[in-house]
C-alpha cells in the first residue's frame, strides 16, 4: 500500500550484546567480595562480643599475655595476683560456658553483657564496657571492666593465692587484690607462726568485689607458748608481797597498813585463745579466761591479826609474734 511503512524496516532482527552476559554475574561478584571484605574487615578488627570472648578464650587457655593485651591499659590493677604463677596454677579455675550478647555500641564506646560459670556457679554481669583502642574505625576493641578483685578480712599478714606468697595488709589496713575473672584458692601460709593453714575458695567475675575470710585458728603450739607465759607472769605476781602487785591480774582489797603479806596461786586460769571478732587492722590473736584461776593472800592486818582471803581472777590480753616467736601480751 502507498504510504505505509515497510515492515521490515520496522522490525530488525535483534542481536544480544555479548558483554552484558557479564555485566550482571560481575556486579554480582563485586558485591560479594565487598560483603566478604567487609566481613574480613569487622573480623580482623574485632567487635566488642567477639572481643570479650576472646579476652575470656585468653583466660580458659591461661594466657596472660593474650588477655592483658585485650584490656584497656588505663585501668592498671596491682600484679600481685595477675602474674602467669597464678594463672597457670591448678588451683585457677578460669570462667567456662562463657555467653556474650551486645547492650549497646557507638563508635567510641561498648556495652556487652558477659554469662559464664566459675567452679560450677553460675554468673551474669549485665554491664562489661569496651573502649576503641586509638583512632578511626580500623582500630578494635579493648575491655575496660577488665577484672575484680578480691577484699581481705581476718587473714595474717601474708596469704597464698594459688600458692603464691602475697601481702594482706598496705597503711590502710587490709588489702583488696586485684585479680582476673576466675576461681582461687586464698590461704594461711604454711610457714605461719600463728595461725594453722588452710584455704578458702574465692571466685571473681569483672567488676565485682568479693570478701574472703580465712578464720583464722591458732596453731596448737600457740596455746601452749601462751599457758607457759602466763604461768611465769603468774608466778612472779604471787612472788610480791603487796596486796596490789603492779602489773597483776589480781589484788585484795585491805585499808591501813599490812605486813607479812604472801600469795600464793591455788588454780591457774584456764585459757583459750582465739582470733579477734570483727574488722581489725591487723591479725590478733585474743586470749580469754575459760575458768578463772585463783588466789589466795595471807598477812597481818593493821590491827595485828592475821588474815587470809582468796582472790579469783581472769586473764585476758594478745598474741602475737616477733621473729617466728609467740609473745603474749597482757591485758589487765
């Protein structure tokens, strides 16, 4: 027909263009390797989780080094228990079935929450901060809420910590010991004057304190050294010849003059010696009478006539020791 277009010039024969087979297999590629890249990137540089479990894997396979370099170094703890002595010791129990959930996260600062178990007891703490270590996204993560520690009472001036000798007591009193999460076994040394060995258990977590009370015993031969002191003082006090002899347990009460006055002890004092109740400074020792001892006192009165009179009497007072010796202190 005249005037209508010819349809073959309408509809050309279609040819596909070979480089667009690969266009979309490429960009697909291309997004999968920036996906993996990228999880490269966040595992190399770690996330707050991923760095706290691996603080804790640090701890499980005793690796001071490893767990050190995972803490913030801000945060710089007494090492009288944070040394590879103490960690590698049997006697450290380090967190097992350790569970870690994010809380929050910015691009500076960290929250995560940490679940674990020490020695069969089961812990949670709600609130483990992180901090970046240094500059720009490329740096990782370091844990600020890195330890606990471990609070003193009624312990000697020395106590083992999984075997290894540290001091109880500073200018303040006694001591909180900074340690890494874990179980320990804290004691009274071996090599004690005072007090019979023996240990307690104490489990850490981050950022929590806990109290460990040795109950302290005296030694056997302490009571012994004790009941030897006191009968010398004893004996000496009856060896006056006043009613009130100074530093004396006992005295007799007698207006006006006297003369011819003795004493002589009936019953020595049944002693029992214990550690002192209650915070104290310093490991004491107290010494308490179980059964007063007994005196009795003759003489002649102002009058002329003679007298005679029993006295009971407790004994009290301290011990403690002064070159590996026990020394009794009084108390009256």
């Amino acid at each position: 027909m005249a005037g209508q277009a010819d349809p073959g010039g309408i509809f050309v024969q279609y040819r596909p263009r070979r480089w667009l087979r690969w266009v979309l297999p490429a960009g697909l590629a291309g997004v999968l390797l920036l996906a993996g890249v990228g999880f490269l990137f966040r595992t190399a540089v770690g996330t707050p989780e991923s760095t706290v479990a691996a603080y804790f894997a640090a701890l499980a396979d005793r690796d001071l080094p490893a767990a050190l370099r995972l803490t913030a170094p801000e945060v710089d703890p007494a090492r009288d228990m944070i040394t590879e002595a103490v960690l590698r010791s049997p006697d450290y129990s380090p967190p097992v079935e350790v569970a870690v959930s994010p809380v929050s996260a910015g691009n500076r600062e960290a929250v995560v929450r940490v679940r674990f178990v020490i020695d069969d007891r089961r812990y949670e703490v709600e609130q483990v901060r992180l901090r970046r270590a240094g500059g720009g996204l490329r740096a990782g993560w370091q844990v600020i809420d890195a330890f606990g520690s471990i609070r003193l009472r009624a312990v000697p001036e020395q106590v083992t910590v999984n075997g290894q000798l540290v001091a109880a007591y500073d200018a303040a009193g006694a001591r909180f010991l900074d340690a890494l999460p874990g179980g320990y076994q804290v004691g009274v040394p071996d090599g004690d004057p005072l007090w019979e060995p023996r240990s307690v258990p104490a489990r850490v977590a981050p950022s929590e304190s806990t109290e460990v009370d040795t109950s302290l015993v005296p030694r056997p031969g302490v009571r012994e050294a004790v009941e030897r002191q006191v009968v010398q003082l004893l004996d000496q006090c009856a060896a006056a010849t006043e009613l009130a002899p100074p530093g004396c347990p006992f005295a007799h009460d007698l207006r006006g003059t006297t003369r011819d006055v003795q004493w002589e002890i009936l019953r020595y004092p049944n002693l029992g010696v214990t550690a002192a109740g209650g915070d104290t400074d310093r490991p004491v020792a107290v010494v308490r009478t179980a059964r007063d001892g007994e005196a009795v006192v003759t003489g002649t009165d102002p009058s002329g006539d003679r007298f005679e009179a029993a006295v009971r009497f407790p004994v009290t007072g301290t011990v403690t020791t002064s070159g590996g010796t026990v020394v009794f202190q009084p108390g009256w």
